[in-house]
C-alpha cells in the first residue's frame, strides 16, 4: 500500500512513517513539526493506531495549511 504526503493534493510517495514530502514537511513550521515527532509512537503507521495527541497535532497541522493557503491566494504552496 502506497503512503502520500498529507499536504492536501500532494501525490508524492513518502515512507509510511514520514508525515509528508520534503517540501511539505520543511513549509510546516518548527513548532509543528516538532509536535508531529513528539507525539508520533514507533509503529503507529503499521497498526493504525495513533494516540489522540497525534491525530490532534495533525489536524493542527491541516489547520495551519488551510490558513497558509488562503493567506497566499489561490492554492498557496502545491
């Protein structure tokens, strides 16, 4: 089963423990992205069972897209 980057519309395969693509990934800031790797348990992506405090990190992170593409217009960074 192939793994996606999770910034919206990305198609590119990323190992299934990465969030996203390299660009993705260093677009997000730091606090970010230092909350997905606090709250990321070893495994998670092989049981599909990430803790509560990851899947909230991560929808931070939607949040934080949503708003950063609108602020850039259009689609913002694809």
């Amino acid at each position: 089963m192939k793994h996606t980057c999770h910034w919206p519309g990305c198609e590119t395969e990323v190992p299934p423990a990465m969030w996203g693509c390299k660009p993705h990934w260093f677009s997000l800031p730091k606090r970010l992205r230092d909350r997905i790797w606090a709250t990321y348990r070893r495994g998670q992506e092989v049981t599909k069972t990430p803790s509560p405090e990851y899947m909230q990190a991560a929808r931070e992170v939607q949040d934080w897209i949503r708003n950063f593409r609108s602020s850039c217009g259009a689609k913002g960074l694809r």
